[in-house]
C-alpha cells in the first residue's frame, strides 16, 4: 500500500495519470459509465452463476457494478497493484468480496485456462496497450464458445491538435494513435468474433467550473491530506492539469459500445444484417 506520507513533489511530478488515479483513489469509469455497465448487463443477459473478466479494472467499479447489477462473479485483473488494492477495499465496503476478486495479471499473458468466462470486458483499455493484438488473442482464448467479447473503444469524432494528442501521450504515457470507429470495429470484429450491438456515444462538454468543483471535492478526500504540503501542492495543480487537458480531449471524442459474439461453425453467418435508425 502506497504510504502518501513519504511521497515528495517529484515522485509526484513523475506519476502517471494512472497512478494518480491510485493516489487519489479516482473512481475510474468505463466510458458512457453506470449506462453502459446496465447496458452490457441487459445485452450479455449476466446474471448470478455467469462468469465475468474485467480487463485494466484499474479501482474496479466496472467490475462492482457489472457484480451489483446482476450478482454474477467477476474477477477484474490490472498491473497496477494501488488500484487493485482500492478495488479490494471498496468491494468489502460494498460487500461484493463474495462475488469479486482484483488480482495482478497482464492482459497480454493473463493466467486463467481457455474458455473461462462468459463474458470478457475490455472498456477502453485496448488501445492504450503496447501490444493490442496480443491482448485481444488472449480475450478470446479465455472466453468461453458461448461468451460475449465487451469493448467500449473511445476515439476522435474532429481531428485532433498535435500538441493536444502530445498532452495526452505523456499524461497516460501512451503514444495515442488517433484512430476512428471503423479501425476499432473491424479490431474487433475478427479471428473468432462476429459483430453482435454496436451503439454509438458522444462526450458531454463539461465546464470549467465543474471539472474545477470535481477535482475539489477529490484533493479534499482525507487520507490525501497527510501528504507534506509541499506534495499536495504540486498533486493538486497536476491533478487539475490532468482533468482539464482531459476534457479538452473528449469534447472531441466519442464512444461505441462493441458487443461480439465467438462464431459458431455450425451456424452460418448472418446475411440480411440490420442497423438502428
Ligand atoms: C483507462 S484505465 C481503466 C479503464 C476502464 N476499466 C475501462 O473500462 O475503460 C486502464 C487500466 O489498464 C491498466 N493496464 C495497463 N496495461 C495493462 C496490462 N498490460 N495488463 C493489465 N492492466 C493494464 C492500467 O493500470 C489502468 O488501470
């Protein structure tokens, strides 16, 4: 557990956003949020006795919600060992540790045997990966033939500023790759997977009074106040960098809600396919 007491302005400084979201215990949404957990659990018909994987759980609501919304079991799994251990924290103050469990794994080499789960759960996690391709085979090895394959990819709607991808890259330390709608279906929509919902969203603009009211209420979170002063000063002014460059960010993006089905090789594919008007 990370001891906020011993942190200086540089480890600060030198945070990812990622771990920022430890530090701070950020409730770190799939984009579209509580809908779009509602949604897929409706869509995937989860309930109690079906098994989820919720990929880069990070502080793991997806997966509490994805558990509170039909009492299926889920297993979320990050490399992020602050965020998983916030997971662990909230499911017991929730009393979902029955039904969930956090663990250290890497999606690209994950430990569980093939075709465990019924559905795999990937958010927008995906393309923030070094190796996606890796990932995405390693989701599908783990699904069970029956299963769903969930991805909520985000991605630019207007072209984006350099300088603004640039801010991004290095606050989630990832090299953004601007891509569209179509590269993210047709990512998905491949290998053993064929195209089940795909429902499209856009990203609310939110003011800066607001983003600025939010980061308030979470730097006043008590646990943070134990940080020198010095720390909390340097956490507080990267904190409402972070937000305000993300909301730049997604006044120019939006989301689709993927669900893929595994084929199955007796049933041939669907010709007289249909779209929503
Ligand atoms: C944007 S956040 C969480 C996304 C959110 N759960 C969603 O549904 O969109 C991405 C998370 O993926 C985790 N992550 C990054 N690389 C990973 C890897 N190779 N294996 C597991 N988790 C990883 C990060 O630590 C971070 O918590």
């Amino acid at each position: 557990m990370l001891d906020v007491k011993t942190l200086s302005p540089v480890d600060i400084k030198n945070m990812s956003y990622n771990e920022i979201i430890g530090l701070v215990r950020e409730t770190n949404r799939t984009p579209g949020g509580s809908k779009s957990v509602a949604y897929v659990t409706q869509m995937c018909g989860l309930k109690a006795g079906k098994t989820v994987l919720d990929i880069g759980t990070s502080t793991g609501i997806t997966a509490l919600e994805l558990a509170m919304f039909s009492g299926c079991d889920v297993i979320g799994v990050d490399i992020n060992e602050n965020s998983l251990s916030e997971a662990r924290s909230r499911a017991k103050k929730l009393g979902l540790d029955g039904l969930t469990k956090f663990i250290n794994n890497d999606v690209t080499k994950l430990t569980f045997s093939d075709k465990t789960f019924d559905v795999v759960f990937c958010g927008n996690v995906t393309s923030l990966l070094d190796e996606p391709d890796k990932a995405f085979f390693e989701y599908a090895r783990v699904l069970k033939d029956t299963g769903f394959l969930v991805a909520i990819p985000m991605y630019y709607v207007k072209q984006p500023s350099e300088e603004l991808v640039k801010n991004v890259s290095k606050a989630i330390r990832v090299n953004i790759k601007p891509l569209n709608k179509d590269y993210w279906v047709k990512f998905f929509t491949r290998n053993v997977f064929e195209r089940f919902i795909v429902k499209d969203f856009l990203f609310d603009y939110i003011s800066d009074k607001d983003v600025n009211a939010f980061c308030d209420m979470i730097l006043a979170r008590p646990h943070l106040q134990e940080m020198s002063s010095e720390a909390f000063e340097t956490l507080s002014r990267v904190y409402r960098e972070y937000m305000l460059l993300f909301r730049d960010n997604l006044s120019i993006m939006g989301f689709s809600i993927l669900i893929l089905k595994k084929s199955d090789p007796e049933i041939e594919y669907e010709l007289f396919t249909s779209h929503e008007i």
